[in-house]
C-alpha cells in the first residue's frame, strides 16, 4: 500500500529542516488562516485553535493526504507574544523576558485521512537577567524576528536562557517531533520503515 502525501501547513524554515529529520518525503503549503488571536483565548487555545485551523484548511486542498499544521505562542503571565517582526520589537520582548519564566506552547494537528488528532506540548523557559547591550548584540547576530519570544535556542540564543524543561527537546524550535512520531503513526506512517 502506497503511503499517502504528506504536507507540511507552513512554508516556516525551522518546521521544514525538523520535518526533514523524520526523512519522510513531503510537501509545503502555506495555509490562509488569519493567525490573530481572540479576545478571550488563553496563548494554549490560541495555539491549538491554528494548529488545526491550518491542517484543516491545507487538508481541503488535498484530499487523502496527511497534513501537519503548526502553531506556537508564548504565555508571559497570560499574555501572548507573538513575532517581533523588528529588531525595535524584538529588543522591548527580550527585555520584558529578563528573568522571567515564561512557557512556549507548541501545537500540534495532523489531518487525514479519517480524523483530525491535536495535541499541545508545553516548554518552560527561564531566561537570564542581561544588559541591554547583550541583547541588542544578540538580536543584531541572530535577527530572530520570525521567532515568538526572539530567541533561537537551536543557535545562539541558547545563551539567553538558564533553562529549557520540556518533555519534547524539539518542540521549542517548532514542531514537537516525537509527539508528530506518535500522531503518524495512528495515521498509518511508519517513520522508522519509511513507509
């Protein structure tokens, strides 16, 4: 029996290179879900709520196929933060994270070929108390705009935190691989037998 397609919801680099971890053959397709927040969702809903907004919106394009959606946010004491976007506001969310523990929550959803499964891996973060300098130097390095938070951990913004506590390593990068592993697996894709 032929493996189905698989697709990606996200043209998001760091979710591409993880999935090509898995060493599955795939393909991207930018989901159109408006990826605003509403009023009364906590950063975990709102994460959960596009992870499957975004499967399901792909999945509509390609019927019989598997689709993995996406989402991450960052709960700092009930607020999400987003994507920066500018260095400007890249700097003002490093600084409100200064010695802070804050949680990433990362959303995961794979859709087809029967049911749609979701699921949500929680990271804790502390971050390290530096100077602005630091920070600064670190965003001009780094230009981590695209990222919730505006730290890279998988590169040299390992140094701006003191500790990262979550059950899935990869999940902070952007998409929690083993519980993915798990997912595919009850939608028939055998990552270890490639098939």
């Amino acid at each position: 029996m032929a493996r189905p397609l698989i697709v990606l919801a996200s043209t998001s680099r760091y979710r591409c290179q993880l999935l090509e971890r898995l060493r599955l053959p795939f393909e991207v397709h930018a989901s159109q879900v408006d990826e605003t927040p509403l009023p009364s969702e906590t950063p975990r809903e709102t994460a959960l709520r596009l992870a499957r907004a975004k499967a399901e919106n792909v999945a509509a394009q390609f019927p019989g196929a598997i689709i993995i959606g996406s989402d991450q946010t960052l709960d700092l004491n009930g607020q999400a933060l987003g994507k920066p976007l500018t260095h400007e506001a890249s700097l003002a969310q490093l600084q409100a994270l200064q010695g802070r523990t804050v949680v990433f929550f990362t959303a995961l959803a794979v859709a087809g070929p029967s049911r749609v499964q979701i699921d949500c891996v929680p990271t804790t973060v502390t971050f390290r108390k530096l100077p602005s300098a630091q920070l600064d130097a670190y965003l001009l390095s780094d230009q981590p705009y695209d990222c919730a938070g505006a730290a890279k951990v998988e590169s040299l913004g390992i140094a701006l935190v003191e500790t990262v506590v979550s059950d899935d390593p990869t999940a902070l990068i952007g998409l929690p691989l083993i519980r993915l592993t798990s997912m595919l697996a009850s939608a028939g894709v055998d990552v270890l037998a490639g098939r």
